[in-house]
C-alpha cells in the first residue's frame, strides 16, 4: 500500500519527534542507525520532507533534522502526499489510472466499489492521524522499535 520510502519517512519522523527539544537536530547517521535503515536512502526522503516544508535541515557538524511544524499539525497525510503523492487516494486498485471518483467517464473497475469505502476510511485515518498521536502510542506503549 505506502512505499518503502513513505513507512521509512514515517517512521523517521516519529524518531525525530521523539527527541528532546534540548538536543536541537538530529542527524542522519544517528537517526539511521537507530532505525537501521540506509543512510543515503534516508537522507533522500528527509530531504524530500524538508522541501515540503515539514523538517528543517542542515549541514555541516552540528546538523541533522528536526521538525518545522509542531507534530501535533502534521498528519500521515501530509507525509504520504509529500513522499508517495496522492495515487493511494485517487489511483483504481486494479489499474494505473486515476479513479471513477476523479474521472466519470471511465467505467469502474471490479473492486470500485468495495475499494471506495476503504479510500474513505484511509484518507480520514491518515488525515486525523498526526504524528504526535504516533510518538505518544510508541512511548505509552514502550516501543523502541519504530
């Protein structure tokens, strides 16, 4: 359903939220070890949230990552837009094409109309979903594993 690059950005993104305002940025080798995830590949989808406007980067020594908006206003939403773009909510399940719901001159696909009720629940997930929601779920619930 999401990328690699997405749940890797997800996921990132609550480590990130997840850091002490005290310690400023947090680096990318830092933040890929911990999650054990491909720096470069990482560094790739920061950089990608970072131009939406979402992290804040910098390079140098005492650079990394941090978050530009309170994690309280950024929903999944706006990550999966910025990484995956919005085809999950508009694409049909069985073909590469936008779907009825977007394009009423095309005929629907066999799974239409069972698939349209699951985008409307996953864009209502992803919209009320933020990521302060996940980083409170991850520490009540002690889990490291991001």
């Amino acid at each position: 359903m999401l990328s690699n690059s997405c749940r890797y950005g997800i996921r990132a993104m609550v480590y990130i939220a997840s850091q002490p305002p005290e310690n400023g940025k947090t680096g990318i080798k830092q933040i890929s070890a911990d999650l054990k995830l491909p720096t470069p590949y990482l560094a790739k989808i920061l950089q990608q949230l970072a131009k939406q406007k979402i992290l804040s980067s910098a390079k140098g020594p005492h650079g990394g990552f941090s978050l530009l908006k309170d994690p309280e206003k950024i929903s999944l939403l706006d990550i999966v837009i910025s990484i995956d773009g919005d085809g999950i909510f508009t694409n049909c399940v069985m073909h590469n094409s936008s779907c009825t719901t977007t394009d009423n001159t095309k005929k629907p696909c066999p799974l239409h109309s069972d698939y349209e009720n699951t985008r409307k629940d996953l864009i209502k997930l992803f919209t009320n979903k933020t990521i302060h929601d996940l980083v409170r779920r991850a520490h009540n619930k002690e889990l490291i594993t991001i």
